[in-house]
C-alpha cells in the first residue's frame, strides 16, 4: 500500500481520508456530468473532475515525495482555468441578442 511509505500515523489517517473524500467529490461530479440538466452544469463539473484531479496529484506529490508532480498539478490547473474562462465568454456571448 502506498501509505506505508509515511512515517507519521496521523498523517496517514489524514491521507486516508482526503482521499476518499476527494474520491466522493469525483463520483459526485461524475454523476452531475451525465445527468446535469444544462449544458453549463456539465461544464462545471468536468472543471470540478479537473480541480480534483488536481487535489489527487497534490495528494500524491505528498506521498511520494516527488516534487516534479506538482508543476504537473499547477500547469493542469492553469489550463483548467483557462478552459473554464473560456466557456464563460462563450455562453456569455452567445447570450447577447
């Protein structure tokens, strides 16, 4: 198991849990993407998938040590934001009559 490579106990348990929580957020914002009423919602929840895709790999750069995973995590998050910007003035535009 990957938690065995951390020496704190607490920091284990903590580990355990964001990462289950993060795993519900996913599975929930899963189920908003296929089933979300509008088009904007499933925008945003594929950008809630990304940001917690984000908080995964910040989870593990934690574990592992591996310091270059993390300037993964920031360049997915500035594209994330991006992307959501984006989307933004589209439906802002598209909204003008």
């Amino acid at each position: 198991m990957i938690l065995e490579s951390v020496d704190n106990p607490i920091l284990g348990v903590v580990i355990a849990i964001t990462a289950g929580v993060l795993a519900v957020g996913m599975l929930m914002a899963a189920y908003r993407l296929i089933k979300g009423p509008s088009l904007p919602d499933r925008v945003i929840s594929l950008d809630l998938i990304g940001t917690l895709a984000v908080g995964v790999i910040a989870l593990y750069t934690i574990v592992s040590g591996r310091r270059e995973m993390l300037s993964v995590a920031i360049v997915m998050a500035l594209i994330l934001f991006l992307g959501t910007a984006a989307f933004a003035t589209y439906l802002h535009r598209r909204a003008r009559p």
